[in-house]
C-alpha cells in the first residue's frame, strides 16, 4: 500500500528539439535571460556617479581658482603702499 501523494510527471524539452529555427529560438532565450541584468545596472550608475563626481570637480576648481584669484588681487591691492618704518611712506 502507497501511502505517498502521486506526483505529476514532467516532461522536459530541449530548446533545441522544440523548434527548427535555432537563430530565433537563440534569440528569445537571450531576450528572456536576466542574469547579469544586475551588474549591468550597477556599472550603469557607477559611471553616472563617476561622470558627475568629475564635473563637480572641474567646476569646483574653477571656483576656488577665481576665488583664489579674486583674494589674491585683493590683498596685492591693500599691500601696494606698505609704510615705512622709518617714517616715510607711499
């Protein structure tokens, strides 16, 4: 006496076997695939991330240059007539 639930039989195919069309069979199995979909996705935003930290760079130099520049000319401006210890001046 089997005490056990029956199962159903599955039946398996290869891909091969079902259809003639070995070009377009290839195709849908490749359309239908996700694997990897996730490192394609994280490479995707590494490079956004890498693309934007670069041009927030380049801007962020340009700024402190010309606010480098900005401070420099001004205290070369305040600086031009230094007084003479000795009493003379500009």
């Amino acid at each position: 006496m089997n005490h056990w639930p029956s199962v159903p039989r599955v039946r398996f195919e290869s891909p091969r076997s079902s259809s003639t069309n070995g070009a377009g069979n290839a195709l849908q199995r490749f359309v239908g695939d996700e694997s990897g979909q996730d490192i394609v996705e994280y490479a995707l935003l590494g490079a956004l991330i890498g693309i934007a930290a670069i041009l927030t760079w380049q801007q962020l130099a340009t700024t402190v240059g010309i606010t480098y520049g900005t401070a420099d000319a001004g205290v070369q401006g305040l600086s031009a007539c230094t007084p003479d210890p000795g009493g003379g001046g500009c």
